[in-house]
C-alpha cells in the first residue's frame, strides 16, 4: 500500500523540515518489507482567498485532485478520533490486508480541513486536543507513520 501525505503549506528550510525529512526517510526504508511505501508528501500552497470557507473550499479541490482512486482518506483533525500508536498501526496494517493500494493522510491548512472533507473521509484523526504548528504536525505524523512500521515488524524502537 502506497502512503502519501498531502500538507497545505509548505515548510520552509530549517529544523522542522530537516526533522520531519529524516521520519519520512526513516519510513521510507522501513516500509517495504511490511508491504507498504512511503511515497511523498505533497505540498501545496495555501489559498489566498479572502475568508477561511472559501480558502478550506480551494485547499478541499486540491486535495481532491492529488486523491488516487480507491485511495483511504484519512484527515487529521482537532476534532478527529484520538488512538494510540499501536491502534494507528494496526489500522494502516487493516487498510494494507483489505488490499487498499493507496493511503492519503492530509493536514490541513491554517484554518483547518473543508468540511465536506470530513464526509468523504475514511477516518479523522488528532494528535490532543491541542492545537499544533503545521510544522510539528508533520514532525509528529513522519514520526508516527515510521513507529507504525515498527510496531508492525516487532522492532524494538516503540517500548511501550
């Protein structure tokens, strides 16, 4: 199965993108003996349209566009189901063994995910109730995503 993530907004040089790349290499290579591939993120700019409806509206095309079909959806959201890294490993593991070939994890932009996103979505996530730096939360989601792969090889990196 094929992981993309698809960000709004892009990260500028500097720590948080240096960190965030070395989770997602990381993944990259601890993906395939699990039948999975880390294939990129896509970034895309933020809307600048005039109020928050109409830039989530623009943001939701986009995503749409980038979406392969058949592709699971998953949103993270401040209002989506918390879990821990063990149940989000084992729901990339139940996408993988129902044979989906796509994943597509979005974060949204400033404002935050359309809407009708949500009703589209195959799941919506949170990392808390807090609200995080888009920066962080791509740190967070690498460093998730490569847990997940360890988690499901027996890999000693995730001690619970």
């Amino acid at each position: 199965m094929r992981i993309t993530v698809f960000a709004v907004g892009r990260l500028k040089s500097g720590p948080e993108k240096d960190l965030a790349g070395r989770y997602f290499d990381r993944l990259s290579k601890s993906a395939a003996p699990l039948g999975l591939e880390f294939v990129r993120v896509i970034e895309v700019a933020e809307s600048r349209a005039g109020n928050a409806e109409t830039r989530k509206r623009e943001e939701a095309v986009m995503l749409r566009k980038a979406l392969p079909d058949g592709a699971v959806l998953v949103l993270l959201d401040e209002r989506g189901k918390a879990m821990d890294s063990e149940a989000f490993a084992r729901t990339i593991e139940t996408y993988r063994d129902q044979g989906k070939r796509d994943l597509m994890i979005a974060i949204g932009g400033a404002d935050g995910l359309d809407l009708s996103l949500h009703d589209e979505a195959d799941a919506s996530l949170c990392f808390g109730k807090m609200t995080w730096p888009h920066q962080i939360v791509r740190i967070l989601l690498g460093e998730q995503l490569y847990r997940a792969t360890t988690i499901l090889s027996g890999h000693p990196y995730h001690r619970a």
